[in-house]
C-alpha cells in the first residue's frame, strides 16, 4: 500500500528528519545514492526504513524529497569546444 502525503504534512515531515534521525537531509540523499540501485519508490522507502530503523512515514518523505530534487535539477547543456 502507498501513501502518499499531503504538501503540508510531507513539508513538516522533512522539517523534523534533522531532528528526528540526527542526520540532515543531504546525508540521506547521500545514503540514497550510494546504497542498492532499486528504482521502484517502495522498494527505496522500505530499503531505508529496515536498513536505518527509520519509520516509513519518514523513509518516504526522504526518498519523495529526493526524487522530486532530482527531477527539478537542470541538466547541464554539453558544450563543445
């Protein structure tokens, strides 16, 4: 089953990770990254919640903020010399 939050409850969400897991945000864009290749949102929020005993509301407000950062990233134009 997905859940998926409202802007306000995911904005809240991401405001307390700090907080709540003692590691910012970009550390766990970090761990995201470096850690299995699964592509699915479900099988990311469940890789990060087992794997760091993180609640899944919290596991899939960081995977969401990721994927949606990394969706608004301009690519960089090739440039030829």
């Amino acid at each position: 089953m997905s859940v998926t939050h409202s802007p306000e409850m995911h904005a809240q969400l991401i405001a307390r990770i700090p907080t709540v897991t003692g590691r910012e945000l970009s550390e766990w864009f970090d761990t995201l990254e470096e850690g299995p290749g699964l592509s699915r949102c479900l099988e990311r929020t469940n890789w990060l919640a087992d794997e760091y005993n993180l609640s899944h509301g919290y596991a899939q407000a960081i995977v969401q903020e990721y994927d949606r950062r990394r969706r608004n990233r301009t690519p960089i134009p090739n440039q030829r010399t």
